[in-house]
C-alpha cells in the first residue's frame, strides 16, 4: 500500500472515531439535560447544553486553544437537538407529548 493511501485510511478512520465519540456525546448530553430539567422543550434543552459548554474567562499568559478563542462554534444547533429527540423517541428512550419530552419509565 502506498504511503499517502495509507495516511488517507487513518485519517478516515480517527474521523470515524471522533464522529462516534461526538455522537455519544450529544446523545449523553441531551438525555442528560432531559433528565435535569424533568420535562423540558428543545429550545430548553438547548439552553441547558449551552450554558454547560460555556467556558470560564481565562487567565493572561494562559495559551489558548481554538476552542476557547472561538466559543459560539461548540454550541449544539436545535437541527442537531430535533434530530437526536427523534432517534431517542424511535428507541423508545424519550416520550414525545406536546412539544415536550420526558424520559420513559
């Protein structure tokens, strides 16, 4: 196999491994917040996911990372949010009642 096919296979592969990481993720995190707010809506949800991903300020002489210089690229979009209640609902993990959700028994 030649050398660029082969780092070409390992850079799919680590995507793969990063796209399931941030999968379960989201998927922990919602039902997370699901659980926390007891029966929220999606913008709730969304909500709770934001604040929890804030950042606090950091301190000078401190190096950054990309992730705390740009800090509105790691908020969930309700795209994602809408998405995933409906995967959870297809599982039967989530109940889904007047554009609120709960968790099932």
């Amino acid at each position: 196999m030649k050398p660029y096919v082969r780092a070409m296979t390992r850079n799919v592969r680590g995507l793969k491994l990063f796209q399931t990481r941030q999968a379960f993720k989201t998927r922990e995190g919602i039902l997370n917040a699901i659980s926390v707010l007891g029966n929220p809506q999606p913008h709730e949800i969304k909500g709770y996911l934001d604040r929890k991903s804030e950042r606090p300020e950091h301190k000078w002489g401190q190096v950054l990372d990309y992730d705390e210089i740009h800090p509105k690229e790691r908020k969930i979009t309700m795209r994602t949010i809408h998405r995933w209640l409906r995967v959870l609902s297809k599982e039967g993990l989530v109940n889904h009642m007047d554009s609120r959700y709960s968790l099932s028994e």
